[in-house]
C-alpha cells in the first residue's frame, strides 16, 4: 500500500507544473544541458550548427503524439534497443558515465516536460 502511495505521489508531483514552452526553447538550445541539436536539426533545412544524424525536429508531431515524443526522450531504448538516443530519464543499463552524472538523469521530470512543450509548437 505504501508503494502504491509513493507511485502517486511520484506521477502527481510530475503533472505538478505543465511543461514551459520558453523553458523548453531555452533548453533545447543549450547544447550543455538537452544535447538535441547535437543530432537533430530543428528543420529540414537544417543548419550549420544543428545535427544531422537524426530526424529534423520540425513536424515530430505529425509523427507523435506528445505523450509519445516524451516517452521517447526519456528513453528511446524501450522502443528500439540499438537506438544511439541516450535516455534523458533513465540511468540503469548506462556504463562509462561521467562521476558527476553517475546515478543521475540527464533531464527533471519538469525539463522534459518543458521541452516536450516546446517540441509540440514547431512547425508541422
């Protein structure tokens, strides 16, 4: 029973605060904290600065729903095992991690929130 308490504990805390789609624009340019624009690019132009080794950013949504985008963010490993995609809200399975990340998730709960909020309002 007290399991069950602390799952909802857990799951209220994080729908606390909706996703901030300027948080989520903030963090998805900080290559220091999101990492995305090392591999995406935000369209298909693409840009200079941006990644080209995943899909562009830009239209995600035709593809996804928002719960399924952030599911995906926080680990793509579930829906494809050899993804290069490192889970942004998982640490178990990771190896060779930096000590100061050992243990830790790269994103909050409210980060992904944010930049799932953020991801949902670029173009189609």
């Amino acid at each position: 029973m007290r399991a069950l308490a602390v799952l909802l504990l857990v799951v209220a805390g994080a729908q606390a605060e909706p996703g901030d789609v300027d948080r989520g624009r903030a963090l998805l340019a900080d290559r220091t904290k999101s990492l995305c624009l090392l591999c995406h690019s935000l369209t298909a132009a693409g840009d200079a600065n941006e990644g080209n080794l995943a899909p562009p950013l830009a239209g995600v949504t035709r593809r996804l729903t928002a719960a399924g985008l952030r599911d995906r963010i926080a680990d793509m490993r579930r829906f494809n095992p050899a993804t290069v995609m490192p889970p942004f809200r998982s640490t178990d399975g990771l190896r060779d991690v930096a000590p100061a990340w050992a243990g830790r998730p790269a994103l909050t709960e409210q980060q992904l929130d944010d930049l799932v909020a953020y991801l949902v309002t670029l173009p189609r």
